[in-house]
C-alpha cells in the first residue's frame, strides 16, 4: 500500500472514526478532487468521491488540526518564539474598536473590524481577493466558503455563521487563484493554514494577512433544524432568509419563511441550542483567540460597551504586519480604536477562556483516559485545581444529557419565549455560581510544553490536583490542631494568600462584613479609624467613601498585604492614612487616640484573641465605637472544606470564637454592646438563590439567624 493512501486510513483511525474532525476540509482541499466534504450529522465529514484508494500527501495528516498541531511550534515558525502568555498568546497591540461605516458596523457580527481590514486591503491593492464564509449560499439556511474578490462580496460575508464550514476545502482554488490573499477563518482553519505555511505549500504561501475570530462554542446544522421545527416549521427549504445576529448588536436570530413568517430570538435565548448541538471538536479545543492570527477579534462584552450598543470589538494585533495595519486604519479613520490593557481584554472573555484553556484540557485528559485518541497541541497546564474539575463534571454532565435524542426532543415542544429566557436566567445563575472556581487561578496558570510524536503526553489533572487536595486537607488539620502559633505565622500565611482579592471579589458574603458593620453602627463623619487586620483595604476604602473616615491608621501582620493596602487607598483618594505592621499585642500606638476601631474577620486569627481585644479597648476613645466580626463557630467546616476544593483562600492559623467568649472579651475590653446581629445565611452562588437568603435573613433575625447565620457582627460603644 502506498504511502499516500495510508494517510487517508490513519486519517479515518485517529481522527474522523473518533469523532475528532474539526470539519476544516484541509485534507479535502489536498485531496485534489479525491475527497468532499460531505454533510451529515455530525457535520461536513470528508469523503471518497471515487471507488479507488484515496491517495494524500503526508501533509494532509501533518496539517490535520483535529489530531492536534504543536503550538509551541507554530508560534515560533510565525512570531518567531513562544508566547509569554497562553491565554491569549502573542500579541503587539490590544484595543477595543469598531468600523467607522456605519453601514458596515450595522451590518457586522459586532463592531465589523474584520469587514473593514478586508476591504481596506482590497482597496489599497494589497491583496487580491479574501477567503471568507458568506452565509445564504448554496441555499438560505446554507453557508459556503469562497474567495472574494470584489468589496460586494467581502461586504456579503460579513456576520458570523454559527455551524462548522469547511473553509480550507478551497486550498486548490487558492493555489489557481491569480492573485495575494487575505484569510478570515475559524482557530482550526488558521492552525492549518499556518501549518502549511511553514511546509511552503504554494496555496498557503499565496495568503499575506490573516484574520479570524475569536471562537468559543459552534454547532451543528443540526440546531437550527431543530430550532425550525420548535417553531412548526418541518422542512429547512421553507427559510428565504436566515442571519445568526442580525440587527442592533449583539444581534438576535432571524429567519424568513416562504409562508411570510418571521422567527427571532435574541442571542442569549437561542444559545440554549448549544449544549444540545455543541460541536465535538469545540469541546477539544484550546484556542479561544484566534493566536495564530495577524489581527483577531472578538465580542467586547463589558457593561460599559453593551450600554452604548452599536457594536463594539476587542481586537489583537498579534504580528508586526497586523499592528502596522491596525496603525494605519486607524490614522485613516477606517477604524476607531481605543487601547486597552491585557487583564480587561483577558476579563471581557473569562469564562470561555477557562473552558478552553482548562476546561478542555481536563475533557481531553478524560478521554485520554479511556483510551481514546486524543489531540496533541504541544502544551498543557501544569496543574489544574480539584474545584475545577469538580466544575468540569458538571459541564460534561450537562452536555451528555443535552446530546440525548430525547433531551433535543423535549427541548422542541418548550416555546422558545420560555425556553430562551429560563436558559439566560440558567445561564447566569451558573455563571455566578462556577465563577469563583473557574476564575480561581486563571491569569496565574502555568503552561508547560509536552513531547510531541506518538500517542500524545497524558494530562494528569487528576492526579495533580488530587495531591494538591491533600495537602490542603493535611494543612486545614494543621491549623485546627494547631493550640498555639505566632504572629509571624499569620503574617506568612497571609503573604502566600496570592488570590485574596480575586476571591473575595466573587464572594458575595465578604463585602457583607463591610455593609453590616456600616448598617449597624453610627459612626460620625471623618472619624479618625484604625483597622486592625485591614488586609488589602478594603474595610478603609468602603467607609471612606461613605465619609466616615477623615484618617485612618491601618494594621496588619502580613507587610506584602500592607503594599496592596498602600496602593489601594491611594489609588482610592484616601489622603491622610499610615500603614503600620504588627508583631505583638502591644500596638505602638496612644491610648484613646481613635474615635472608632474596624476590626473585620481579624480576632480569630490571634491565639489570644482577648489580648487582641483588650489592646482594642486601649486605643479606643471613651465614647468610641468598636465594629467587630467574626465567623460563626458553626461555619468552620465550611470554611475548611472551601479551602480544601481550592473554592476559597484557607483562613491560616486560626480558631473560630464561640459566642459567649466573643461577648465576654469585648465587655472585659471596656466596651458596651449596642448592636449585636448574625447575618448572611447564604454566602454565594446565583441571585435568585442570594436575594432569597436575605428575604430568610429579614424574617429570621432573632430566630434561625443567630444559630445558622455565617457571621457576628458587635457594634460596641467604649465606656467613659
């Protein structure tokens, strides 16, 4: 058997029979008219058109994104070396922009970016034509790909096509075609392009700017038959007219009937098709921002932009061609662009970058598994954490329901006017509620690159994040048994604490300690405060800017807290406050000198925390008030087990205090309790599910909450 036509076998064994095609028609479009890509369920497929063996060249399997590329590789055959960041890849300039036609923003998938850099290169005879997917043909419901040569056809390809098209099946026209290309394609497209790029195929070698989309989720032609007959539509031939995100942006679905019927659903009700219709390969991919591209864009969702409406995008320029282009439009006004910087470009897409850069990595090390063929990009997270995974189960549980034959039946007789509204609320809700794990770590994770050749390196996430839940069991035990420690072991742990804020930032109950303490008390304004334990200042900042802080001294045992603290209250307007690092009990500091004492969550992280209070009752004018919370003891092992699934920061050294003992020491301290309340009784997750826990809280006050509630907050009043 020649060697030709045992690529077309290994191609069947590792990639199509295993259902790892990404449906990209490389191997069609090197077929030389052997092989088409044929729909079907599981969208366009390759296949023999003749009876005779298949002959391909090896490139076909070296260009195959669904067996995986070496990304590391490709990286360094384009930009000349390996990004510094994964996440988003290489990358020269980031900014948020759009078309300045408006003709072309109306009509674009958001901000028309992509449109616009296309026509530009047409119009100063850079390029030649474009190879782009324009939606309507060979039939409305269709989409095909094609090099455009003319601004009317650029212009007719413009919005997104929500299915799998096989763009590079067009290698063998772009090898004819007279002419320099530009490329718009999907990640899967572009990684083989760049592939055969750096084989010098004369095909890939014609196309002098590359351009693409971010990418995050795709399905099958599938959904939109379904989404016909939901609507009592039968047949895919009754559509005239269908537009996945026509109108004001972010756009909504519209489809035209024979019959005069219109069908809409706005973006975020129909992509409830999505985990019933979610393509394969989406779930095994790893690049989400298009990295192997001159110049990619993608959504610029943040409430400032969705507010404006219009269309915005945030757009990378990756190579030194795609800056000096973006440079240029923008100069020409073709484009407007505003810079940004990359943690907002990273935040805006947060969530799909989690399931691409983690989430996928664990599905592929799951079906590695079983035994199964997998992907081999080249690179891999070094660990993954267990709350993580724990989230990824969820997902493929979902996606394995959704896929049954009865759950895409069932999901056909609800109205979509019920079904598209229940899955955003879904959608949000599950965001909310997976966010803290799935955003934990993120910007921080670390990449490593794997062995490439053979049957692809296991990712172990299982292991590894496994060991890791160990040792933070072995450490929660640690601190519990632990009778005694000092303050230099607090100020450690809290120094090692990298994701405080991070975490906290997700985590509805901390700011409630703020909120409750300022409901609770009657502090003048422009006191003078000390927060004791002020961490990375959050408790100063949030009474500053309700006036009740005019100076402040803030404490704390951790020094690299302290740089945040610093950093946060300038950067706040807070004017006159210091800094000062505690080692004892002792705090250098006069007595009587403050009007009030903020000590939030802080008590419980002394062995003696009567000493604490004392020194409290010291400092504090007579008269003065003294706002103190303090986790429920009852809460403790969900606190532990928090910070054993890696959903929370591990508290440290530490001992919850019982309640009795917390009123004790403050009435020994000098002070005189006028306020004492537990609050939060659900401390996270969707807001429906929160809103309830406070409705619960307002009716329960003196009954349930002093038992279940999370948190003790005492206001006290310093004796004269």
């Amino acid at each position: 058997m020649s060697p030709s036509a045992c690529v077309w076998q290994r191609l069947q064994a590792e990639v199509i029979r295993p259902g790892l095609c990404t449906h990209c028609g490389t191997c069609a479009g090197l077929s030389q008219g052997a092989l088409v890509m044929q729909p079907t369920e599981r969208g366009p497929l390759p296949h023999s058109v003749g009876d005779g063996p298949v002959l391909l060249p090896e490139l076909a399997y070296a260009a195959c994104p669904g067996k995986g590329l070496d990304y590391p590789a490709l990286n360094r055959s384009v930009f000349g070396s390996e990004p510094d960041n994964w996440l988003i890849g290489h990358w020269r300039r980031i900014a948020i922009g759009y078309a300045t036609d408006p003709a072309i923003r109306r009509a674009a998938a958001s901000g028309g970016v992509i449109t616009r850099t296309l026509l530009y290169l047409l119009e100063s005879g850079r390029i030649d034509g474009a190879v782009v997917v324009r939606q309507g043909y060979p039939q409305p419901w269709l989409a095909e790909p094609l090099i455009a040569a003319t601004a009317d056809e650029i212009r007719a390809a413009s919005q997104s096509v929500y299915a799998p098209i096989p763009v590079n099946a067009l290698l063998d026209r772009m090898e004819r075609f007279d002419g320099v290309l530009a490329y718009a394609g999907l990640p899967d497209q572009v990684a083989a392009l760049r592939t055969l790029q750096a084989a010098r195929h004369p095909a890939a070698r014609k196309v002098r700017y590359v351009l693409g989309p971010y990418t995050g989720t795709n399905m099958y032609a599938a959904a939109i038959e379904s989404y016909l007959r939901a609507n009592g539509v039968h047949s895919a031939e009754e559509v005239v007219e269908l537009r996945y995100r026509a109108g004001e942006w972010p756009g909504h679905l519209l489809i035209r009937t024979r019959d005069g019927r219109e069908l809409r659903a706005e973006k975020f009700y129909y992509n409830y098709l999505i985990p019933f219709y979610i393509t394969q390969s989406t779930l095994y991919s790893v690049d989400f921002t298009n990295e192997l591209t001159d110049i990619s864009v993608g959504d610029a969702w943040h409430p400032r932009y969705e507010a404006q409406g219009g269309g915005f995008s945030v757009v990378v320029a990756r190579s030194a061609a795609g800056q000096e282009l973006l440079d240029e439009m923008q100069e020409a006004g073709a484009l407007h662009l505003e810079d940004a910087d990359l943690p907002s470009a990273l935040a805006m897409h947060g969530h799909m970058l989690d399931f691409k850069k983690r989430g996928s990595f664990i599905r592929i090390a799951w079906r590695a598994a079983r035994g199964l063929p997998v992907p081999d990009y080249g690179y891999r997270p070094a660990t993954i954490p267990l709350s993580r995974q724990l989230v990824e189960v969820v997902i493929a549980s979902l996606f394995a329901l959704c896929g049954t034959r009865a759950a895409r039946r069932l999901a056909e007789l609800i109205p979509i006017q019920v079904l598209g509204p229940a899955f955003n609320t879904l959608r949000k809700a599950w965001k909310a509620l997976s966010k803290p794990a799935k955003r934990k770590g993120l910007l921080n994770v670390q990449f490593i690159t794997t062995p490439k050749g053979g049957q692809p390196m296991p990712n172990h996430p299982n292991k590894s994040a496994l060991d890791q839940a160990l040792e933070r069991t072995r450490a929660e035990l640690a601190h519990w048994r632990r009778r005694e420690w000092n303050f230099a072991g607090v100020g450690a742990h809290w120094d090692a604490t990298e994701d405080y804020d991070d975490i906290n930032a997700e985590t509805y109950s901390y700011f409630r300690r703020f909120v409750d303490g300022l409901r609770l008390s009657n502090l003048p304004d422009g006191a003078h405060v000390l927060d004791i334990c002020a961490r990375t200042g959050n408790g100063t900042l949030y009474f500053h800017q309700h006036g009740k802080v005019g100076s402040a001294v803030c404490a704390d045992v951790s020094a690299k807290m302290g740089d945040i603290c610093r950093q946060r209250l300038e950067e706040g307007g807070v004017e006159d406050f210091a800094w000062l690092q505690v080692f004892d009990y002792a705090l250098p500091l006069r007595s009587c000198e403050f009007d009030a004492v903020l000590c939030f969550e802080s008590a419980e992280h002394f062995p003696h925390p009567e000493r604490l209070v004392a020194e409290l009752g010291r400092v504090t004018k007579p008269g003065g008030t003294l706002i103190l919370t303090t986790p429920n003891v009852l809460w403790e092992p969900v606190h532990a087990l928090a910070a054993i699934t890696g959903l929370h920061h591990s508290e440290g050294p530490h001992r919850f205090i019982g309640y009795r003992r917390l009123l004790r020491m403050v009435k020994d301290a000098g002070f005189v309790i006028e306020q004492a309340e537990t609050t939060v009784l659900v401390p996270g997750g969707p807001q429906a599910l929160v809103k309830a826990g406070e409705w619960m809280e307002q009716r329960t006050r003196s009954t349930l909450m002093p038992l279940l509630g999370l948190r003790r907050v005492l206001v006290c009043r310093k004796r004269g």
